[in-house]
C-alpha cells in the first residue's frame, strides 16, 4: 500500500476510533504489524489487506455494544452488537475510501471482507487468501503478552481469573484450530499461545 495513501487513511480514521471502545485504536495498530508480518510469508493483495484491516473495526465506534461488554466470552460472538458492528463498519469504510479516491472494485472487496471478519468458518468458504489474512492477523491479537493486555483493557483485570478467563482461555485454545489457515498464521498463533501461557 503507497505510503502516503496509508498516512492519510491513519489520520483520517485514529480520531474516529478514538470515540469506540477502550483499546481498539491500539489494536488495529497491532493488526496492521500482523497484516504486514503475513504479507511477507503468504501471497495476498496488501492493497486489500491493510485497508480491509485499518477500518475492520471501525463500525463499533457507531453502535450501542453495552451488550458485548457484559456477555460471557462463550456468548460475545452471538451478542447482536456483533453483527451490527460488522455492517456498519462496512459501510463507513466505504465512505472513508471513497473520500480517498479509492480504487472501486477494491472497495467493494474490503467491504465484504469486513461484513463477516468476526465469522472466521464465512471467511474461510470465500476461499480468498487476503480476507483469511485479516481474519487471521484479527485472532492473533488475542494471543501473546498483548493480548493478555487487550483483553485487561477491554473487560477488567479481574477477567483474568476464575470462570470468565477460563471461558476466554478455552476459546483461545480452541482457536488455534479454528482460526488459522496459512502456515505462517498457525506457527505464530502458536508461539504467541505459548508465550502467554496458554499451554500451563
């Protein structure tokens, strides 16, 4: 992706995501150095990858997600805040990249990639290596030592203990072999399961 197209996208969006939910700016960050490790390891479009993973999230920064942050890990995905953020967030990428002049068919693809990031089984039957990717680099960030951070940030410090956190934990482990395809996202979800403990 051009260098500066990608500035202008960042200082376009940082100010928006700074209105969602705690942590999520930071987390797109971290997603982004993710897209961009996979990148380098698998063939996929980045012109549709980095987009697609800049804005994949933007929607909750227009929604009620109250009933996220009080779900159960078990129910967070079923939770209607879920959904809704993901179509919202396609629609409000659409308009941030066509204010950028963007290509149109690129447009469209990032869209319906972040119609359905948070259904990984929907992105893997599209059969489309760059919307696996940003699946992929997505789930990552709830594994390693800044995952453990994120998920502090987003639900409390006291999550990390007793029957929510072994909700969480076992979603995570369950994870490795839902959530990854490419060898390179299966080898790094891996490490980064071990380096936060997940394995003990």
């Amino acid at each position: 992706m051009d260098a500066l197209f990608e500035q202008r996208l960042v200082e376009m969006i940082e100010p928006i995501y700074q209105k969602g939910r705690d942590g999520d700016w930071d987390h797109v960050q971290r997603m982004v150095k993710f897209c961009k490790f996979l990148l380098k390891h698998e063939d996929a479009d980045e012109n549709i990858v980095l987009p697609a993973a800049y804005l994949h999230d933007i929607g909750w920064t227009a929604i009620d997600f109250s009933d996220f942050n009080i779900a159960t890990p078990k129910v967070k995905a079923k939770a209607s805040s879920v959904a809704l953020h993901m179509e919202q967030g396609a629609f409000i990428a659409g308009k941030i990249l066509t204010d950028l002049e963007y290509d149109q068919a690129k447009i469209k693809e990032i869209q319906d990639i972040i119609k359905v990031h948070d259904l990984p089984e929907t992105v893997f039957k599209m059969n489309n290596i760059c919307a696996t990717l940003v699946v992929e680099a997505d789930r990552l960030d709830r594994y390693g030592k800044t995952g453990l951070a994120r998920f502090k940030t987003m639900f409390g410090k006291d999550k990390l203990e007793g029957q929510y956190w072994e909700e969480a934990r076992q979603l995570r482990l369950d994870g490795l072999k839902k959530w990854f395809r490419t060898r390179t996202g299966v080898a790094l979800s891996e490490k980064l399961a071990m380096e936060m403990g997940l394995f003990d």
